[in-house]
C-alpha cells in the first residue's frame, strides 16, 4: 500500500499562443504599399480604396498614402441594415 498520496492529474494546462489581432495603422498615419493596416479574423472591417484584402482576412496597403476610416452601410441577407467601418489609403 502506497504511503504518499497521488498527485493526480489537471486538464486547464494548455494555453494558445497570442495572435495580436487588431488595427497596426489608425487614422492620419502614413502606410507603404504592402503595410499591413489591420489583422482581423473574418470581414469585420472592410477594404476601401487602394486596400487589398489577404488570404487571412489581413487589410494592407497597396499604395503610398494616408489613412482614413469611415462607415458604409450594407444590407443583410434578411433586409436589415447594418453599418460597418471601412478603411482607405488617400494618395499623397
């Protein structure tokens, strides 16, 4: 018979690693072409001008430029309106 008593085991010790999504470049600032602008999971923000969409959802940069977000409005496919931000590069 054992004398010490078992440790057992736990099942909450695994952990992902980050993935630092998010907006890298706001409003006014300065982007090179292939800068990448947002990280995003899915089409939360949408692409404007000159701003290319990647294979993970990423937003970059196509041009030299400044910056600037706004909203458009899109149409569900049940008719309900919904408003989404929209990010753009102006030329410079």
């Amino acid at each position: 018979m054992a004398h010490t008593k078992s440790g057992g085991t736990t099942k909450n010790v695994r952990d992902s690693q980050p993935k630092f999504l998010g907006v890298k470049l706001f409003a006014g600032q300065i982007a090179q072409p292939g800068s990448i602008l947002v990280r995003q999971r899915g089409n939360r923000i949408l692409p404007g001008k000159n701003v290319r969409r990647g294979r993970d959802d990423t937003l970059y940069s196509a041009i030299h430029g400044i910056v600037k977000f706004s909203t458009k409005r899109k149409t569900n496919f049940d008719g309900k309106n919904k408003t989404l931000p929209l990010i753009s590069v102006r030329q410079i």
